[in-house]
C-alpha cells in the first residue's frame, strides 16, 4: 500500500499545481474538455478510490478500531456520501499536511536567526516542564495561548504567511464596505502580506521578527481583521487547533533537545531567505544546524 500512496502523490501534486495556477479549469464548463487535467483527475479519483478501499479491507480485518473503519461505516449509514469521503482524506492527507509543514519550516529558522528569542523560549519550555506534575501543567503550557511558545508560532505565520493571497471566497448577499455595494457572489480575496505585515496596526518594527507583541496585551478581537492565517469567520480552516498542537509539540522538542543555528555565512536577513521554488505553499528551502543540548 506504501508503494500505492506514493504513485498517487505526484499525480495529486500535478494537479493541484494545476488548479493553483488558474487557467481554463478554473471554469466549470472545463469539466466537458478534453484537456490534460481532466484525464489526470479521472486517473487520480480511480487510484484514490481504490486505495483508501483497500485500506479499509486491510484496517478491518486488522485494526477494527480504526479510523477509516468508522468512517466507511458513516458512508453505509447514509451519514456521508463516498464521495465526501474520499474528499475529506484528500484534505487530511495531502492539503492539511503540506500547510502544516511548510508553515512549521519557517519557526525554527527564525529561531535559528534570533538566538535570544531561541534561549528565551527554551527557558520557559524548561520552567514548564519542571511543574509538569498530575495536574496536567504541561497539556495546559502546549494548549495555551498567552506563551512565547504560541507567540512564536504567531510571529513566524505573520511574517512567512502560507501563500500570498487567501482563497477567493463570496458572500451570499450584498455586503457594503466603505459606502461601495459588492455584489452577492463577489469573490473576496485577502493580500496576506498587505495584512499581516504592512498595516499600519503592526507598528515601526513590522517587518521585525518580535514574537513578544503577541503578548502585549493584543486581544484576539483586536486582531480579527488584522491578521490573517486560518482564515475569518464561520468558515476558518478547521484543522487550525490541531494544527496548532501539532506545530507546538514538534517546537518544543525541537528547542528543548538542540540548540538552531543558522548554516556559517546564512545571512539573518529575511528578505535572503528561499522558499521552495514549484510548492504552491510557502515552505522554507534554507538549511539550519541542530546541535544536540547536553
């Protein structure tokens, strides 16, 4: 099955390559042409169906407990359809993972180039382990808000946004901003780095990395419409809190367990910094040093 899953990723790859850069299949009518995405998406739907078929033979004869054995039975129950489904994996499988990695890539570089921000949260990841004890003090310290560990995630997400623009999204009724009518239908699209970096909300160090401004009293209401990440409103990712948990388990052993460093003669400029050329998220294609804390 490994060998399966990794046939169907290029082509999962190539077509969402696709589907980002716009064109003729952006249209619905594109779906009645005989063009090279539409033969790629039938392929890709056949594999994927047969695939996660299989994974559920194999988990229920296996591990009946499983996962994808309850959703499969959810599809049997007329609770989903197979197609929601199998859309649903998709998401899980290949969208969500390929965010939540490259939006982890950016955080131990810029900790790499701000050792003092590094030593400052490894002190504080130390200090919360010590009061781990039964009262669950380190579940509370990796799902709370208010620490530089959660500001660090924020600051690196404001300043390496996970694509430039949001995806277009409309309103169903006529909205008016600022005295000028938009349409029901309209699609809205944000300019993340407009947002995130050059409001003037962010203040005179706004292209600074200083994760600590997330903890100077800025209300999540204060922020709403000044930072953008997950998204606004009732249709926000809903992968974001375990996303989150997952970026604040891996950081924390990360800075707890070695010292990051940029590579000799990295510059700490992030204007220099690379992403990975062809990704259609924003992931960081600079190399750090990890060496081992005693």
């Amino acid at each position: 099955m490994e060998l399966q899953f990794e046939e169907i990723i290029p082509l999962r790859e190539t077509l969402w390559c696709q589907i980002m850069s716009g064109g003729v299949s952006r249209f619905s009518l594109s779906r009645f042409l005989p063009i090279s995405t539409n033969k790629r998406l039938k392929m890709f739907k056949e594999k994927w169906a047969r695939f996660n078929d299989q994974a559920y033979d194999r988990a229920k004869k296996i591990y009946p407990n499983h996962p994808i054995v309850g959703l499969y039975d959810a599809v049997d129950q007329g609770v989903v359809s197979k197609t929601q489904l199998l859309h649903t994996l998709d998401e899980a499988l290949f969208a969500n993972l390929d965010v939540t990695i490259g939006n982890f890539s950016w955080i131990p570089l810029f900790l790499a180039a701000h050792q003092d921000v590094q030593d400052d949260l490894r002190l504080e990841i130390s200090a919360a382990r010590k009061q781990d004890t039964e009262d669950d003090s380190w579940t509370q310290y990796i799902t709370g808000s208010s620490t530089l560990l959660m500001a660090c995630l924020l600051e690196s997400a404001r300043l390496k946004p996970m694509a430039p623009f949001s995806i277009p999204q409309a309103a169903p009724t006529d909205r008016v901003v600022d005295n000028f009518v938009i349409p029901a239908g309209t699609n809205f699209i944000v300019d993340t780095y407009a947002l995130n970096v050059l409001d003037p909300y962010w203040g005179k160090d706004n292209t600074k990395y200083r994760p600590k401004r997330f903890l100077e009293t800025k209300s999540p209401g204060e922020m709403r419409y000044r930072f953008w990440r997950y998204g606004f409103g009732p249709r926000q990712c809903l992968g974001k809190n375990v996303a989150d948990l997952v970026l604040k388990v891996l950081l924390t052993h990360m800075v707890q367990n070695y010292r990051l460093r940029l590579s000799a003669g990295d510059s700490t400029n992030i204007g220099d910094w690379e992403r990975v050329v062809g990704s259609w998220i924003s992931s960081s294609n600079s190399t750090i040093v990890c060496e081992r804390v005693n």
